[in-house]
C-alpha cells in the first residue's frame, strides 16, 4: 500500500515517485523508459511472472530472509552510495532491526530484483515479504509515523503467501486503468502542474518539463476514491505517482 502522491506511470506501468524520478532524470535512464510516438495506446496487462523461474526463487528466499530486509549498496557499517546511507539512518533512528543484502556482490540479484520488484533502483526496503520503497518513501512514512505501523508482530511467521490477484471486475480498477493510460506519460499528483500543492509534485513537475516530456496529469485531491483506490491498486503507499 503506498499512502502519498504524486505517482508516475509511462505507457500504464508505475514508474515511481519523486525519487525514483529524480535519480533516472539524472543517470539518463528517464529517458530510455519513453515510449516510441508511433506506437498504439492500446495497452496489455503484463503477464504474471513465472514462479518456477530460479533467479525469481532465489529473490524470493533472499527477500523473506528477514522479516526487514534491505537491498542496498554496502553494508549498514559502510554504506556505498547517499540513499543507502540516508535509509540506514533512518531505520537506526527508528530503532529497527533489519537484514540486509549489499546488491553490489550479486549482478544477478542487482538486476533481476529491478524487474522481480518492477523498481528500477535501490536501495528497496522490504517488510514481511512485501516491498515497502526506496528512500523517499520510507522517510515519509518515518516522520508521519506509519513505518512502525507496517512492522510484522515479532511472534508472527515467515511463511509468507503471494498477494492474490486484483480482480479486473471491479469498477474502480476499471476507472484507475482509465486514467492511468489516459496519456502515454500520466502523472498523478496533488494539484496540477502550474499550481502544485505539495513540494514533492513540484518537484516531479520540474524534473519532467526539464526533461522536455510530456505529459498528463490527475490531481488526486479532486477524487478521494482515485486517490485512496490508487495506492491499493499499485501497491504503493506514497504521491507522486
């Protein structure tokens, strides 16, 4: 569950929030996600992943390991890059205990956890299985109090079971594939791109119109159910999306 917005997604597929946006505006790879203008709108749902696929089984174990587990550059003594220092504070502050997997020593699990977890970098922070985000995302949840609401109970199991799938019959699954593939490049946010209601859409906003892209928008303080509905139905507890 993801609480905030803006959220982005390209050719209805969630790319991210404001620092996931911001880290692929500047390596370049923001770019390499646009869809090619002569191409349909005419979108399919992504197929399931396949649970027998070995690498899958191996990021599956490593990312159950613990019940947190953090995938980042280096190690909580010596981290390797700004984020995974930054979210390592931020869980010691917390007082939470936590495994961790320095992604440099394992191109494999580097690369396929990108796609395994449809996010593109690290580090990511995982509870009870399930992906919680990067370094904006646990930040947030850090200073509003919602990150040790989404701790497991100490004495519960790790013997954790996939999501079920979200049916296609519900009506406001069918209004969020609506708006989500509105436009090839669709931003939702709170207010809209001239008159931005929250620091990180404006920030967003700039990264893209900096990049020269185009795209959509929806204010989600307009359509409390778009906006509650959303984050259940991409998994993802913050906005920008």
């Amino acid at each position: 569950n993801w609480p905030t917005f803006p959220q982005l997604y390209i050719s209805g597929k969630l790319v991210g929030g404001v620092d996931i946006v911001k880290e692929m505006a500047e390596d370049g790879s923001l770019q390499d996600h646009l869809p090619d203008p002569s191409t349909s709108l005419d979108f399919k749902p992504l197929a399931a992943k396949p649970d027998a696929n070995p690498l899958h089984e191996k990021l599956k174990a490593l990312i159950t390991k613990e019940q947190v587990m953090l995938f980042m550059k280096g190690d909580p003594d010596g981290p390797k890059c700004g984020f995974s220092n930054t979210i390592v504070g931020l869980l010691r502050d917390q007082g939470i205990k936590f495994g961790y997997f320095d992604i440099l020593t394992d191109e494999e699990v580097r690369q396929g956890l990108k796609e395994y977890s449809n996010w593109p970098t690290f580090p990511q922070l995982y509870i009870s299985g399930k992906l919680v985000g990067g370094v904006d995302i646990v930040k947030e949840m850090a200073e509003d109090g919602s990150l040790q609401d989404h701790l497991p109970d100490p004495s519960t199991s790790l013997d954790f079971k996939p999501l079920a799938a979200k049916p296609d019959a519900n009506p406001l699954h069918e209004k969020l594939k609506a708006l989500i593939t509105k436009e090839q490049v669709m931003l939702f946010m709170k207010g809209d791109p001239d008159g931005p209601k929250c620091g990180f859409s404006n920030t967003i906003v700039g990264l893209l119109r900096d990049q020269g892209i185009k795209f959509g928008y929806f204010d989600i303080l307009t359509d409390e159910e778009v906006r509650q509905g959303l984050k259940e139905y991409s998994n993802w507890p913050t906005f920008p999306q």
